[in-house]
C-alpha cells in the first residue's frame, strides 16, 4: 500500500472514531435529561387530557417544571406543567397565546430583543415568562417579564443585574 492510502485510511478511521465518541459522549450525557422529559409526557398521559406530546420545555422557578406541548384526543392544543409534586393542565384556547405575549411585549417597547416566550409558574400563577434584552445607557440588560396564562395580565418584571 501506498503511503498517501495509508494516511488517507488512517484519517477516516481516525475521523470516525472521533464522530462516533462524540455521540456517545453526547448520549451520555443527555440521557438524564431525556429520561425526566420521558418521564414528565408519561405523567401528563396518565393524569390529563393529553393524548399526543408534540415538544416538551423545561421551566425553572420557585421549582422546576417540565411543560409538556401537545393535543388532546380531538386535536385541541393542551399544554401540560409537570413538577415533582404537581401537575397541571390548561387548553391554550383558555389563555392568551405566546403571540399575544409577543405582540404585548413589542407595543410595550419596540426596541426590546425577544429570546424567547414560554409557560412556566410564579408563585401560584401559572404564566408565560419573557425574556428579553434591550439596550440602556449603552449597555444590553436582561429582563424576565411575567403574564398570566389565563388572561395575559401582566405580573412583574425582573431585571438580571451582574452584582
């Protein structure tokens, strides 16, 4: 065998090899997370209405939820909070949407980045939290603002300071 196949080979196993640990390292360390997710839409089957998963999300506040997105046996939306000691659910058709939080958020400030809308709970309201970035003094600052899911009333905000 040539010297330039040899090398050639080498570096294909080599590259392979590389891939393959790769995803086992990656597996590996996902695997908590997707069996608590798995767990969280197996919870939400036998204690709700949910019939179809379609995404899950993970929310952390006073405790951690996971929330599970799907539909219930006729193909109503449903959007499930499931916690250690607590599982709820809501129909999206029952509160506001993540785009009226949006479209609240852009008429409140214009100049606000979004990064990203999702349920998650405060205190005992269960709520969609925004979190966003906007420029101020020259500097970009973080904020979380709360909405209640029923009505989309607004709750708080939080600005993340780096004190």
């Amino acid at each position: 065998m040539r010297r330039r196949t040899k090398i050639t080979i080498g570096s294909v196993v080599a590259a392979a090899l590389l891939l393959y640990g790769g995803a086992a390292w990656y597996q590996n360390v996902q695997a908590g997370e997707w069996e608590r997710e798995n767990e969280a839409v197996n919870i939400a089957y036998e204690q709700t209405i949910l019939a179809k998963a379609t995404r899950t999300e993970q929310f952390v506040g006073d405790r951690p939820y996971t929330i599970v997105h799907g539909q219930d046996k006729v193909g109503q939306e449903v959007i499930v909070w499931v916690s250690e000691t607590e599982v709820h659910s809501e129909y999206t058709a029952n509160g506001v949407t993540k785009e009226d939080i949006q479209k609240a958020l852009e008429s409140k400030d214009s100049t606000i980045e979004m990064l990203r809308i999702s349920p998650g709970k405060l205190d005992s309201d269960f709520v969609w939290e925004a979190f966003y970035k906007k420029e101020e003094d020259g500097k970009t600052h973080y904020f979380y603002d709360f909405y209640r899911f029923r009505d989309g009333a607004f709750i708080d905000t939080w600005k993340l300071s780096l004190k």
